[in-house]
C-alpha cells in the first residue's frame, strides 16, 4: 500500500512537469526586403542585410548583386542596467537617400538576393518564400516519458518478485 501510495505521488508530480526555457526569442520576420533575411534577437523580430562577396555564398537561387537598402543601427537593452546590444535592420529597398526614413540611411553593397529567372538542373522554375522556417513545439512528451519510466520500473518490481 505504501508503494502505491508513493508511486501516485510521483506520477502527479511528473505528470506536472514542464521543461523551463531561459532564453526566450520571438521567431524570426518572415516578410523582408530583397537582399535582407529574417532574424530575430531578444528586441524582437528585423529583417538583417544579406551582404556576400559572390553568388557561392547565396542559397539556391539567389545571386550576389549590388542592391540598396535603407538600413538603421538599432541599439537595445534586454533589462535595464543590462548589457547593451546593437544590430543593423534594413527597413526597406532605396534608389537615394530620400527614400528612407530619417532615423535610416540608403547604403548599396553586395547582397543575396532572389534570381526571379534561376531554374533547377532539370529546367523546373524554382518556388520563392521569405523563410522556410519552423519553430518546434516544445514540451508536451516530458509527463509521457515519466509514466512509461514508472510504469516500466514497476513491471520490472513485479516480475522480480515473482521470479523470487
């Protein structure tokens, strides 16, 4: 009886049980501008410019070219007093100055950008997205692997004793 006892105790504590995240970051953007990639940071989801040196350095389907961005530095801090933290966003496509905001500047240099005529080896146009992100789910399978543990170790209990 006092087994019993024990092991609901410990299968209600288990079935409580949820995984504690220390660092939690919001997904990143999935709409950005050509030559720019979806990031995210604990200031919350931008869009970071895709700069590159050559076409090799570019997922399939983009090449490197020279295009303009407006891009802004932002600068954030997680907690206050904390430490101080910048990134660069790019905001939106520019052909001069005035076409960004005042907080931004338009700068051109090398960027990854979509090639809208690439085509695969065998001639098929390639799909374009923003971001072929997922998130995974987290959490649910930790109560689930603490009862198939109990349940185990207490067949094992019995078929112990009766093999005594």
């Amino acid at each position: 009886m006092k087994y019993i006892r024990l092991l609901t105790v410990l299968l209600m504590a288990i079935a409580f049980i949820k995984p504690a995240f220390a660092d939690v970051v919001p997904p990143p953007k999935k709409s950005c501008p050509a030559g720019s990639t979806g990031a995210s940071s604990h200031d919350g989801p931008y869009c970071a410019p895709a700069t590159c040196k050559s076409s090799k350095e570019c997922k399939i389907g983009y090449v490197c070219q020279d295009q303009p961005l407006c891009l802004k530095t932002v600068i954030y801090r997680v907690r206050e007093g904390g430490a101080r933290y910048e990134y660069i966003e790019a905001t939106g496509i520019c052909k001069d100055r005035s076409a960004c905001n005042e907080l931004s500047s338009c700068k051109t240099a090398k960027r990854c950008i979509p090639n809208k005529d690439s085509k695969t080896e065998d001639g098929i146009k390639l799909q374009y997205s923003s971001c072929g992100c997922s998130q995974a789910q987290a959490g649910s399978a930790y109560p689930l692997l603490g009862i198939f543990s109990l349940l185990f170790l207490a067949l094992f209990r019995k078929k112990s004793k009766s093999e005594q």
